[in-house]
C-alpha cells in the first residue's frame, strides 16, 4: 500500500493513507504490515514501526529485538498520526 509521511519533528510524524493528496514536502513509502492486522498499527504496545529506504514496515513489538538488531538497514521511528489526506480534519502538519 502506498502511503506518505510528513516528519513534523523528531517525536510526530503524519502518516497520509491517500498518497495522492498531500502536503507539499511528503516522502512516499511502501507500507508493509508483518503480522500486525491493520486496525492494530497505532498501538504502541502491540506495534514497531520500522523506517528503511522507501518502506514502513510495522511489526509485532515483541518481534523486534531492540538490543541486537543492527539498525542499519531499518530502524524503530515513534508511531505516525494516521489521517486519510490532507483534507483530513485531525491534521494540523507544517504550513
């Protein structure tokens, strides 16, 4: 599922569910859901979310082993605010 994220600061990101209608200065990704149901990504207790080049994968937490993976290929960012679009009323993002 193509998606877009826009990074606000280092702690909130929006994550657009139409890729199509965004604001200006969003990097399209590849959403992969491994093993997690869709309506489970915004708990953080049930989910990672794993950044690398032109992917967001989210994952079980307890699947993702935060002492030795190398985190060089992928790594864990903050769990995105999910809104549809840029019309979405829930988005207050960078002007």
């Amino acid at each position: 599922m193509k998606v877009a994220m826009q990074v606000e600061d280092r702690d909130t990101a929006y994550l657009f569910l139409d890729a199509t209608n965004v604001p200006e200065g969003c990097q399209e990704y590849e959403l992969v859901l491994k093993g997690v149901a869709f309506e489970e990504i915004t708990s953080d207790e049930q989910c990672v979310w794993l950044e690398s080049v032109g992917k967001l994968e989210v994952v079980p937490r307890d699947s993702f082993d935060f002492e030795n993976d190398p985190m060089t290929e992928r790594w864990p960012i903050p769990s995105p605010i999910i809104v549809l679009d840029k019309n979405d009323l829930g988005y207050s993002g960078l002007h």
